[in-house]
C-alpha cells in the first residue's frame, strides 16, 4: 500500500500525527510511506518501518514548495494521500483515496481532529521509532546508575517558559530526600539555538549530577533519552510532545498557549497552568518576539503539586500491573 503523508511544518503537530501511521502500519503489513513535511519535523520520520522517502518542504516564494511536492509526486499512483495541510496540490495526484484535516472552528484537541482524518473511533496514541544507532547513543549519554530527571527548559517564544530560578527550585525539591525522585541526575534537552535560554539553569544544577544535552541531540535520540528518564517536566513545546509520546510521566507547564488544544497525549501526561487564564495572561500590545515570560503566576509549589500527583497516579498504576 503506498501512502502519500502530508504533516506539519512544527515539531508538536508532527508528532501528534504519528499516531495515524501507526494505525495505517498495523492495518497494512505491505505499507509504504512518502512523508512530505518542513525541515524541522523531518528527522522525525528517518527510522520509520516502511519509510520510502522524505521530501522536505522547504518554504519557497510564490509557494513554489508545492509544486516541488508534484513534481516529486505525480508519476506516483497514490493508494492513499493523508494531507494535514490541506494543500491544493494533492487534489490533482492520482490517488485511490485522498484524505484532509477537518476544517472547523470546533475546540477539539489537535490529537482528537488528526484522529478524525481517518475517522478512528478512537485515538491512537502518537508513536516515533528509532534504530540501533539512537537507542546505543541514548545508552551512552545516559547510563545506568539511578533514575533520571529530563527538563525542557525552553520553548519557541519566550512568553511561554518558566523562569529558571522556578525549574532550579522545583529540581531541588523533587530530588530531594523526601522528593519523588531522591539524588535523581538532570537531563537538560533542547535546540543549538535555545541554549542561551537554558544557561541560567545549567549553572545552577551540580555539576556531578548535571547532563547537559542541550543542542547535542537529534530528535530521534532525544526520543530515546526520554524513554529512559524517570520523569520530564517542560514548557509547552515539540520537547514535551515528543516526552508523551516516549511513555515517560509529562508534566506540561502551560500558561500564554490553549493546554484544551496543545496539552501532551497519552496516559501519562498532565499539564499544570497559570493561575491567570489564556484570556487574562495577555498584556497590551504583545509581540512574542520581544515579551518577557508570562508564567509567573504558575509558582513552584503548583509545579511540584502537579509533578507529585502525576508520579504518584503512574507508579499506583505500575503496581496494580505488577
């Protein structure tokens, strides 16, 4: 079966559409996939089973991209084409089926309307695959040796991190003696140009329980990372979706973002907020580009409120597995 699969440009919604492969590759053992997505969320797909191709689509002038995506297309006899962009383009490729992102201004999550795409009676929680090379890499950077705290210090705007003197203060406590995770190492993660946002944070954590990996991970082994921390708490960002995704326990930390759309999938995620509301948080004549964080209303104490009822909820069901 060769399938046609248009995502997204982020790194967020990326992932959350990969649930739909998943479903499409338990369905159809003979499956073949051509991913067409932006430079960012491609390395998402590189170990995917039954990966054929990935087209990058790098924005153009005059949409030219979409044409790249034809012409790179259009001698292919498409069985399905999954578009979560609803490009014109993939209206006129041969194909059996052709099928789009619902277009309504309903306020479902992002996850329950790329579910709808194919009409699933049920969501199919996102899912990444790695190789060997990722897996032995997340190995190295984080061996045995007691459990690990991952943080996500950043995110793509600066209104929607937390402080760091907040996350300095929430890691002392929860790998504290009496804290969830007693002398748990850190893991710090993010991209190359998001260190300067995590260097106050990476100052203050001891340096013999420090793992600095911010900027020195692709995103299929820091996938692997996560699967093997304990615990991850982080800004509203593609870093949090690709922690739900992993399996390991995701405490999101939302404030000038909607978690009603955006907040982490899966049974072992969970969000804490702001105490003012998305309508609220706002200050006049906000620009993103230049706005200071807006989560201080989002204290230390709900943080690890938050964080301690998560372990707790995922380590009561570990047991009843047990």
């Amino acid at each position: 079966m060769k399938v046609l699969f248009v995502t997204s440009t982020r790194i967020g919604d990326a992932i959350l559409s990969t649930g739909l492969l998943e479903h499409l590759r338990a369905e159809h053992p003979d499956l073949e996939v051509t991913i067409a997505c932006g430079p960012a969320a491609a390395p998402l797909f590189e170990a995917l089973p039954g990966l054929r191709r990935i087209i990058v689509l790098d924005k153009m002038v005059f949409s030219l991209h979409w044409l790249r995506l034809w012409v790179l297309t259009v001698t292919t006899f498409w069985d399905l084409i999954i578009d979560l962009r609803n490009a014109p383009v993939t209206y006129i490729l041969g194909r059996k089926k052709r099928r789009g992102m619902p277009r309504d201004d309903s306020e479902s999550r992002q996850v329950e309307r790329i579910a709808r795409i194919l009409d699933l009676p049920e969501i199919v929680p996102p899912k990444l695959w790695t190789s060997e090379r990722e897996d032995n890499l997340a190995k190295f950077y984080l061996p045995e040796g007691g459990p690990i705290l991952a943080i996500g210090p950043t995110a793509n705007w600066q209104a929607k991190t937390w402080r760091p003197e907040y996350f300095t203060e929430l890691i002392e406590r929860l790998t504290a003696s009496d804290g969830i995770l007693p002398g748990a190492r850190v893991v710090l993660l993010g991209r190359d140009d998001e260190r300067p946002m995590a260097l106050r944070l990476i100052d203050s954590i001891p340096g013999g329980r420090l793992i600095d990996l911010v900027g020195k991970l692709d995103l299929l082994t820091a996938y692997a990372c996560l699967a093997r921390s304990a615990f991850y708490i982080g800004n509203d960002s593609g870093l949090m979706h690709l922690a739900a995704a992993s399996g390991v326990p995701t405490l999101g930390l939302f404030g000038p973002t909607k978690e009603e759309l955006y907040a982490p999938w899966g049974e072992n995620a969970t969000i804490v907020r702001t105490t003012l509301s998305i309508d609220e948080i706002f200050p006049e004549n906000f620009d993103h580009r230049t706005s200071d964080s807006l989560m201080d209303t989002l204290t230390v104490d709900m943080a690890e409120e938050g964080a301690r009822s998560l372990w707790q909820k995922c380590q009561g069901e570990n047991r009843s597995v047990g």
